[in-house]
C-alpha cells in the first residue's frame, strides 16, 4: 500500500477500443464521478488521469490500446476511453 500511495507501482493494461482514433497516444486529464455501479467523467468528479498509446490499430475503427491510470478511480480506464470517444469493445455501460 506503501508504494501505491508514494506512486512507486506503475500498472498498464490492455483494451480493446472502438472508434476513431484522435491520436497516436495521449492524456486524458477528466475527472470521474462514482454512481451507484458506474462512473463516468462528470466535473464534480474526482480528479483522474489516464495515460494511453495505441498499441496495434487491427481496422480503422478497432484498436488494442495500453492504457496507464496515473489515478486510481473506479471504472477509470472505461470511463476515460468512451470520453475521448474510444469505447471498450464489449461495454454495454
């Protein structure tokens, strides 16, 4: 827990996104809002970032991403991804 608050453990995951891609990588810098089950970005969030850069574009408009939550909210990664337009494939929410 140590190094998770002094921000020494660095996690990446891999998504599978759809849509158009605004670029090659980036920053999303949006804060989230837990409701109930869900989060979504919302300003009266949490502050969170997520780092993200595409791995493979497998067809215009599918894409393997590596994305890195620099914060650790609920949801972060789902949220960030359909914010900027990229949703995961397979998220009904």
């Amino acid at each position: 827990m140590e190094q998770f608050a002094g921000r020494e453990v660095k996690k990446t995951y891999l998504a599978l996104c759809m849509g158009k891609l605004p670029a090659g990588e980036g920053l999303v810098d949006a804060p989230i809002l837990k409701r109930g089950p869900m989060a979504v970005v919302n300003p009266q969030g949490d502050s969170a970032q997520t780092r993200w850069t595409v791995v493979q574009s497998i067809s215009p408009g599918l894409h393997l991403i590596e994305a890195e939550p620099l914060t650790g909210r609920m949801n972060q990664i789902r949220a960030h991804m359909a914010h900027i337009g990229l949703p995961l494939v397979g998220d009904d929410k």
